[in-house]
C-alpha cells in the first residue's frame, strides 16, 4: 500500500485514514490487474471468473497465431 503512487503520507484525522484506506482495499480488490495472478483481479479469481478470462484470452492468442503465423 505504502508504494502506491496514491498513497498519502498524512491523514486528517483517523476517520479519512479508515475511509482512505477502505477505498484503497476496494480499488486493490475489484480494479488492479495483478502480475502475480495473470493480470485478473483478486476478486477475479477468488469468484473463479479468472478460468473464463484465461480462456477468452487463449481463444484470442491461437485466432492470432492461426491468422499471423510469422
């Protein structure tokens, strides 16, 4: 958390810093595309829609290797 780029070095009071961090988590959760995890959100892949995106994304990787062989 602490090397994200949205990460505030000072907080109001600790109210804004519950709120921050409460919108940091939902962020990390449901729109950050992880490297570890294939680029799928963790959300993604505890829901097991993860299985459904590696899938499209193979289907779309052998179209282009049929329809571009070089």
């Amino acid at each position: 958390m602490k090397y994200s780029s949205k990460y505030l070095l000072r907080f109001r009071d600790i109210e804004h810093a519950r709120d921050w961090k409460a919108d940091f988590v939902n962020w990390y959760n449901t729109e950050h595309l992880h490297s570890s995890i294939s680029y799928v959100t963790p959300n993604e892949m505890r829901s097991g829609k993860a299985y459904g995106i590696f899938n499209k994304r193979n289907e779309v990787m052998e179209t282009a290797k049929i329809q571009h062989p070089g």
